[in-house]
C-alpha cells in the first residue's frame, strides 16, 4: 500500500510540474532550473495536501473541543504566515540552493573518502520487501533524534534564544507548529537532511516522513481538548500531552521557579523518550502557554514576523534584555529577571 501511495503522489507530481512549473519556467526564463523545480514541485504538493487536511480536519476539531477561546487573532495569523513558508516548500527551496547544496558536497566529499552509508533498515532481515517496517523504523529513529534536538533547544542557553520564537506564542492553535526563528529551522533541518543521508534514507521516503511527522506536530499543537488515555498517550504524543510542554509554569530555560526549570515533554511524536529520559509530566495541559519572563516581566518577543526574527536574532548576540529588573511570581515572591 506504502508503494501505491508513493507511485500516486509520483504521478500527481509530475503532472503538476508538467502542466504547471515547466510553462512557467520557461516564461520566466529558468528552465536551466526545471530539474531543481522538479524537487521543489514535490514539497509544494506535500504542503498543499498537509494544509487541506489542518483547515479540513483539525480546524472544526478545534471549534469542537477547544482548550481556550481564541483571544488574538493577529498571532494566529503570523503562524500561518509561518506554516505557509514552511508547508508550500518556499523554506526548503531557499535551503536546497544555500546550506543543503553545501551538505550534499561535504558528504560526497566524504564518501568518495571511503565514508559508507548506514542502511539501518537492513538492520531487519527481509525489510527490503516491507516498506512499511522500514518507514516505520526511519520514523523511529528521526523521533530520537528529534527528541535530542529539542531537549538540547531548552538546555543550551544560544539556542533556546532562537527556540524562544517557538514558545512566545500564548494563543496555540493548530498553525503554531511551524513557528519557528529561521536561523534555528536551518539548524534542525540540515541536521535531519544529514541524518537522513547517512543512514541511506530514500529522497521520497523522506519527503513521506516529513510529511507524516509535521501534520502530527499539527494536530499536538491545535487549541484542542483531547488526550488519549492512560494507554494511549504512552503510544503517541496526543495535544493535551503537549500542551503542558508549553504550560508557562512547567519552565523552560535556568533561572525560572518551575519545577523543571528547562521544561519536559520534549517528545516529537512518540513520549517513549520523555520516559525512558525521566522528562515526562504526564498532567493534563490545560494551563495558559508561553514563557516566564514573556507574562511576568513583560519581555518582548515581538509581535509581527520580522520583530520575532529579529529580537531572536539580538537575543542570540546577547542584546536584548528582559523588560523590567524583577518580576512578581505566583507565590509572591520577586525575583532578578
């Protein structure tokens, strides 16, 4: 079934392209760049069917069981700005022709050097004839990664500047997945396209976990009231499980008063890595989102896309500080910001 499904969306790939890039390469004059176009067809085709299925499905899930009423309009709208950039594949065409260019190189440098590629899923006798089980095993495997990753956004003092464009947003809906400063999407995206190559991953069986993985990431972040149960949120990451991963009061960078001052729930699809790594808070989320020194010291993380690109980027360098010396906390204490 997993190869029906690759030959369609193949099919559906090349008409697009066909009938609709090619036409317009070439009155545009870029068909030097029809091969590259071909790629990028494919990522806007994934997109377009990712977003269908946010506003089609989880979208009435939302108005249904909502966690919190919608309050700020404006900042939803910046997030499907983002999911735009991101989902439409304009992110990963700028990547392919920059950082992705250079990777490729590196790592043919490497290998014409005697570096071998890592087929993990031989790992499984016969895997070559089930795609399905080495899908499954790549997505487990991206899901560790993934885990790491993000435990190391909340840990490491430069990234979680960059992380923090993430967490700003105190109205989460399903659009807010794709929130993210773009200096940190280039670190995580070349990590993942590195990995990927390593350990023999496919071009198409990527561009199926990526697909997979973000409209996941979608569902997490909607302004939904869901959890699986007792069972179930021990298989799969559900929106109240990750809800608490934004709760202001479960922390997320040193210094705060949570009582897990980096946070927890780092856990991208499965919470088998917050378990097995002691970072799990299995309460359901159903607490206001945001950062500590965002709602008690009014820090500013901006407010439109360029001011959150930009106050990442003076975060980063060490030049913006948190608006206000102290901030009162919920037990009425003060404490240096």
């Amino acid at each position: 079934m997993l190869n029906q499904l690759t030959d369609a969306f193949a099919s559906a790939q090349q008409w697009v392209f066909e009938t609709l890039v090619v036409p317009f390469a070439f009155w545009a004059g870029s068909g030097n760049l029809l091969e590259d176009g071909f790629d990028a067809t494919g990522w806007m085709l994934v997109g377009v069917v990712q977003i269908a299925l946010i506003v089609c499905v989880i979208g009435p899930l939302q108005r249904l069981w909502p966690v919190e009423p919608v309050r700020d309009r404006r900042a939803i709208w910046v997030d499907v700005l983002y999911t735009l950039i991101h989902r439409l594949g304009l992110f990963k065409l700028v990547m392919f022709f920059t950082v992705e260019v250079w990777l490729t190189d590196a790592i043919g440098w490497l290998r014409a050097h005697g570096m071998r590629t890592l087929q993990i899923d031989q790992l499984w006798p016969g895997v070559t004839d089930k795609a399905w089980v080495s899908f499954a095993i790549y997505l487990v495997v991206f899901d560790l990664i993934g885990y790491l990753v993000h435990r190391a956004q909340h840990r490491w003092h430069w990234w979680w500047q960059l992380h923090a464009v993430h967490h700003s947003q105190r109205q989460m809906t399903m659009w807010s997945d794709n929130r993210n400063h773009l200096l940190d999407s280039v670190f995580t995206d070349s990590l993942f396209v590195v990995v990927a190559i390593l350990i023999g991953v496919a071009p198409a069986q990527f561009v199926a976990l990526v697909a997979v993985s973000q409209l996941l990431e979608s569902l997490q972040h909607a302004n939904l009231r869901w959890h699986w149960g007792r069972v179930g949120e021990r298989l799969l990451i559900s929106p109240s499980f990750h809800r608490r991963h934004h709760a202001i009061t479960l922390g997320h960078e040193p210094g705060t008063t949570a009582r897990m001052p980096y946070g927890g729930n780092y856990g991208v699809l499965f919470p088998w890595w917050d378990m097995l790594f002691r970072s799990v808070d299995w309460r359901r989320g159903t607490e206001p989102t945001g950062i500590e020194d965002q709602v008690l010291a009014g820090r500013d993380y901006g407010r439109g896309f360029w001011a959150q690109q930009w106050l990442g980027l003076k975060r980063l360098l060490g030049a913006d500080q948190a608006q206000g010396e102290h901030a009162t906390h919920p037990t009425g204490d003060t404490k240096a910001v």
